[in-house]
C-alpha cells in the first residue's frame, strides 16, 4: 500500500492529492470533500471517514460514481454510550445544579431534589446502530421498564435479540420518559424533532443527544424546556459549535451541556487509526469492509465477503 498524507486547506488541493488515489481517507470532519470533488477522484473505489458520522461526506454523490463510503463506529461505540449514560444520569438526577449550588455556598436539601428514577422508566432509542447497542446494554442494569427503539434499517427481531422492541417513531416520541438520539445527520433527519414533536412528548420526558446537533430544532427545543414542556435536556451537540452568545439552549437550568466530547477516551485516536488501517487492508484485499454507509452502493471494485 502506498500511503500519502497532506493537510490540505482547500478542495483544490484534494483532488491534486487524490485524483490518482484508489482510497481517500479522511481523518475528522473535513468538509474538503464537496459534491464537485467527487467526480474529479477518477480511481476513487471508497472514502473512508475515521469516526462515525459522515454527514461531512457528500454520501449520495459518493454512491453514484460507485464508492464506498466507510466509517469506524466502533472506535466510538463505547465511549459515546458511556457518555450518553453520564449524561442521562446527570440529568435524572440533577447532579450539575445541585453540585452548582454547594459551589455557590449552599446546602439546602429542599432547593432542587431530583425528581426522577431510571428504575421502571420507559428508554426510547432513535436509531439503532453501535452506539444505541451499547446504551441499551448500559441500561439493563437500571432496570428500566422497556427499552424501545426506532429505525426502519433494523430488522425488529435483531432488537428483540438484545431485549430492545422496534416501535414506529411516533410511538417512541409518545409513550418514552427518556429519548436518546443515535442518528446520522441526513436530510431525513434534520430536525427530526421540532415543535410538532415535542408536543406529542410527556411533559416530564428527557431529551439526551449526542448524535448530532441539527436533528433537533434549537428554538424548538428552548422553548418547550423554559415553558416546560418537556422536563430537560443533556446535549453533547448543538446546531452551531461553539454555540453563539445568544444561544437560547446556554443558560438554561434544566440543560446540560458537553463540548462534543463523547467520543473522546485515552484510547481514541489508536482506535480511530487502527480501525481506518484495517478498512484499507480489506479493501486492498477486495473484501467488502466492516462498516460503510451506503448500503445501495454498486462499487467499482469487485469485492468479496470478509474472511
């Protein structure tokens, strides 16, 4: 395998790079790769994006010149969920506020007790791939009441394997005491929940995201949780990072917030490297890899099934 690397700062310099390349790797969240680079990447059989989002990838382009589009979710996997469940359980029981309070010079039991209980709560998952896996083998434990999730690409008995039941996403919104969002960032899923949503969700329900920040719709979002619509919210993502000075989200009592680091754990870049690594070595093989995004791709390469 002959390997190059650059830091390149523009689109331009991408195809310079890659135009000759059978793989372009991209490590993090480049938005380098447009939908006018793609056909300009002549020999280009896949793309591999190190991490699991590729919302930076122009996917649909990727899929009708014949690509891959590869990702490493389970570099991820693990510390998301784990992250995912901080999160929960920072909300379910009021631990940044309360931990505020002490810091500010108070001790009063009765001020802000945590209302709520994992035990005997319904978890609702959107989406279901490695990372809502992990969170619901996290939650067992916890002995929730059910753990339902939604996506129309897994087979429902697979869910019902791991003890999860496949609902309609309506009924996931209505009928959850907690909803974690395990998306990818599609046209589908922009702002898969806005006011209409929220609306049909309990009044005391927590909203936990560390997919991606414009699945949810920001004003939406602040409003229902200043009026109290809906009981809180802890979010790894947000529509605009570094949020803005006026972001409504910021500030608010019932909100934790986490820079985007759910991913991160001593171990990641390794993992992020060698996972990328092994990708190559497959397709250098002509095996088909572990994880690709596209689905309905018809590649340019003749690949076979992994040994």
């Amino acid at each position: 395998v002959e390997f190059t690397a650059r830091d390149c700062e523009t689109s331009e310099q991408v195809v310079e790079m890659g135009a000759d390349a059978d793989v372009v790797w991209v490590m993090g969240g480049s938005l380098l790769i447009t939908p006018e680079v793609i056909p300009r990447l002549e020999r280009c059989g896949a793309i591999i994006r190190s991490g699991s989002g590729t919302d930076n990838i122009p996917v649909g382009e990727a899929t009708a010149h014949g690509m891959l589009v590869c990702n490493t979710p389970g570099a991820t996997a693990e510390p998301v969920a784990e992250h995912t469940m901080a999160l929960l359980l920072s909300v379910v029981r009021d631990i940044v506020a309360g931990d505020r309070h002490v810091r500010e010079g108070g001790w009063d039991e009765n001020r802000r007790r945590p209302r709520f209980l994992l035990r005997g709560s319904t978890v609702g998952l959107v989406g279901f791939g490695h990372i809502a896996r992990c969170v619901a083998e996290r939650l067992r434990p916890f002995g929730v009441k059910a753990i339902l999730a939604h996506d129309p690409m897994v087979d429902p008995k697979e869910m019902a394997a791991l003890g999860v039941k496949s609902v309609s996403f309506q009924h996931l919104i209505a009928e959850s005491d907690c909803i974690s969002f395990h998306t990818p960032l599609l046209k589908e899923t922009y702002h898969l929940i806005g006011a209409a949503e929220i609306e049909q969700m309990k009044r005391d329900c927590i909203l936990i995201n560390t997919s991606r920040g414009p699945v949810i719709d920001t004003a939406a979002l602040a409003l229902a949780l200043k009026e109290g619509r809906i009981a809180a919210a802890g979010l790894d993502v947000l529509e605009q990072e570094p949020p803005a000075d006026d972001d409504p989200l910021v500030g608010l009592p019932n909100v934790v917030i986490t820079a985007h680091t759910a991913g991160y754990h001593e171990g990641h870049l390794e993992a992020f490297w060698r996972l990328s690594v092994d990708t190559v070595i497959d397709l250098s093989r002509g095996q088909w890899p572990v994880s690709h995004v596209n689905r309905s791709v018809k590649p340019r390469w003749d690949l076979q099934a992994r040994h």
